[in-house]
C-alpha cells in the first residue's frame, strides 16, 4: 500500500503534514510508502507511524500536534494566496529535483509552475553588492533573460534582488526560492514584496520547500541554496567573500555536477576572493561575458535527457572555499555519528537528539559539504575518515 499520486483532496492533509516540526521530505517519503493517503497517515495511530518508520519520539511528537493544526484552514492559507503543492508524484514536478540526494518530496509553488521545467541560470552573490558586483549581475542577468532562460536567485539583498530585478526589467522569466514561506505575510525580506510581485506578474514563479507561515532561519537557506543549484543548468557566482554564505551554493552546484561559473575581480576586493579561489582551484569556468554562461545552456539543450546528472570536467577538491561550519550541534552529531562506525540513520540521529529534530538535516547537509560526514545512502551518515 502506497502513495502512487497524491489526490486534490488529499494534498490539504500533505500540507498539515508540513507544519509538524519534525518532519520533512525523508519521512514524507516513509509516510507515502506505507500508507494509501496523507488523510490514513494523518488520523493513524501512534505505533502505526512508529511502523511506518517514525521514531517513538517524533510518533509522540505528531500525535500531540495534531490537535493544534486545523487542517482546512491550514489549506486556505494556500489557496487564499494562489499556492500550489506540488509532489514528486506530480508531472509537474522538476525533473531536475528527483534524482538529487535528500530530494524534496513536496513544492510550495506561487506562479507559473512550467517556469521550472526549463533550462535555467542560477546567479547568486553577496548581500552587500559592489559597484562592479551590481554591475555585472545586472548585465549577465539581462542578457540571459533575453535568451529566455529563466534566471533563478534567493530574493536576498544585494545580488539576489538585481538578477530578479534585471530579468523582470527586460521582460525576461525569474524564480525566486526562498528559505520561508511564500505568503504575502511571510515573505522575507520584507523589503522585496513587490520585488517578489514584479516577478509572478512577469510570469515567474516563487518556489520553497516550507509551507506558509514559516520564517526562514539559519537551517533553511542551506537547504534553499541547495534547490537552487539543482533546479538550474548552470551556476553562476557575482561576488562572494571567502566566508559568503554563497559558497555553500557553489558546492551543491559542484556535488550535483552543475556547470558552475564565476565572475573574476580584483585581487584587492573582498567580494571577489570567493570568484578568484574557485576559479584559482578549478572548480568554475571564469565567466568573461554573458555568451560563455548562455553558451553552456545552449550546449546543454542539445544533450541526451540525463543531462543535469552529467560530471563536469574537473571534481572539486578538497579545498575548495567554504564557509565556517564549526557548531555545537555538528560537534554533537560528529560524536553520536563517530560512535557508530558502521554507520547511524537519520531517524536514530533524531531519536538520540530530540531537541535537535527540526535542525538536524540541515545541519548533516552542512556537514556533508563541509568534508565532516559522508553519507552511506538512504539517510545513513559516517564520520569521514
């Protein structure tokens, strides 16, 4: 028994199930394996979800939480803002998205949803864009867009907000994915509410893996850096410090063997030490003008379907550029992790470390691309050796 598409009438009980903290795409994936809809999981027992594969703790978790959540309301939030939920089940759904490790089981979409289903550029850099930075994404974001390939960005300060600004501007698509929800109420930053506007009455699109209502915080933009990467043909960095949070999508762009690019600077500029060590270490394509991204997507259409799972010329080594992530609860992990030398699931993880639940799998994405983890498949982690 299992989810084989997930109905119109089923989809409200999916969204509930994305307001239990706790529960994410792993154990939507658990829920859909063992159950006929997300309704049967929703009203289930505690042992049936610990069956299903639910820790005891989470099961307990779930089973108080329910009566906090109204289903139906819950729903009308979605519908009220033009929200869709689309699933892995869906047609819809982003070819590039499935195939990719820790892959999202459900999408928050608001806008036209066939935007995601075509060759894009992801461009991303510094919130506190320079006069050269602000320059140059504002002209390969245009140029690109005139091309119509879809220009994906955070909605972020700096960079962010010129690409999507540029695209709209020219007439070109954009997508926005944020690290929150995608409601008027919620959107952050505040400030770019009518950015976020401009985009859907472009025709573009605005994306999350979190249903509204929820604030983005540090565990979420991890996770949204990573869609960001996967959902694009190529990747292209403006500005970055060498502890820019932007580094993190330059490595799931290098993990999912994306064509990555970056803009060269100057040596003196701080926003230009993350292009010119990437580009120093091989592991992006210096991008001189607009044609060298455009022409990589090009070569890309003409490729065989598998295209975005193909390795580019050059892995990335191992010191490759990235931000600190030194942090109590990776060093917690690191030792329950390090403890099981054979390997520990997630949901053990999570069993372990109950305060922790909701946080745990961005922090083992961090540490995964940090080089402190390697992960065994289906959730299973060891400490690198």
């Amino acid at each position: 028994m299992s989810i084989v598409h997930v109905s119109d009438d089923d989809r409200p009980y999916l969204n509930a199930w994305l307001h239990i903290a706790g529960v994410g795409a792993h154990k939507l994936f658990l829920l859909a394996g063992h159950f006929a809809s997300f309704r049967d999981a929703w009203e289930t027992s505690h042992d049936a979800l610990v069956d299903a594969g639910f820790s005891t703790t989470l099961a307990a978790h779930t089973v108080a939480s329910r009566p906090t959540i109204n289903v139906a309301e819950q729903w009308d939030t979605c519908t009220q803002s033009h929200i869709s939920l689309i699933t892995t089940r869906d047609a819809s759904f982003p070819a590039t998205l499935r195939g990719i490790p820790s892959a999202p089981f459900a999408l928050y979409v608001r806008g036209d949803a066939r935007a995601l289903t075509r060759g894009s550029v992801t461009i991303v850099g510094a919130r506190k864009a320079g006069d050269y930075g602000t320059r140059c994404a504002r002209l390969f974001a245009e140029d690109i867009a005139l091309t119509h390939i879809p220009i994906i960005s955070g909605l972020a300060l700096g960079i962010d907000a010129i690409a999507h600004t540029a695209a709209v501007e020219c007439g070109g698509v954009t997508i926005a994915v944020l690290g929150g929800g995608i409601d008027d109420a919620t959107i952050t930053p505040r400030t770019h509410l009518r950015l976020a506007h401009r985009i859907l009455t472009g025709g573009g699109v605005l994306v999350s893996e979190y249903p509204p209502g929820t604030q983005p915080n540090r565990g979420t933009f991890p996770a949204r850096n990573r869609l960001m990467a996967a959902l694009a043909d190529a990747v292209l960095i403006v500005e970055a410090t060498a502890k820019s949070g932007t580094l993190t999508t330059a490595q799931w762009a290098q993990k999912y063997h994306k064509k990555l690019f970056a803009i060269p600077g100057s040596i003196f500029a701080d926003g230009a030490v993350g292009p010119n060590t990437l580009i120093r270490d091989h592991c992006a394509t210096a991008a001189l003008t607009p044609s060298d991204v455009i022409a990589a997507c090009t070569a890309s259409d003409d490729d065989t379907p598998q295209r975005h799972t193909q390795k580019t010329r050059t892995a990335p080594p191992t010191h490759a550029p990235h931000p600190a992530t030194a942090d109590p609860l990776h060093e917690k992990l690191v030792r329950t992790i390090a403890a099981a030398p054979d390997g520990i699931h997630i949901n053990a993880l999570i069993a372990k470390h109950p305060a922790d639940a909701a946080t745990i799998p961005a922090a083992l994405m961090m540490m995964e691309l940090a080089g402190t983890v390697d992960s065994l498949g289906n959730q299973t982690y060891v400490v690198r050796k």
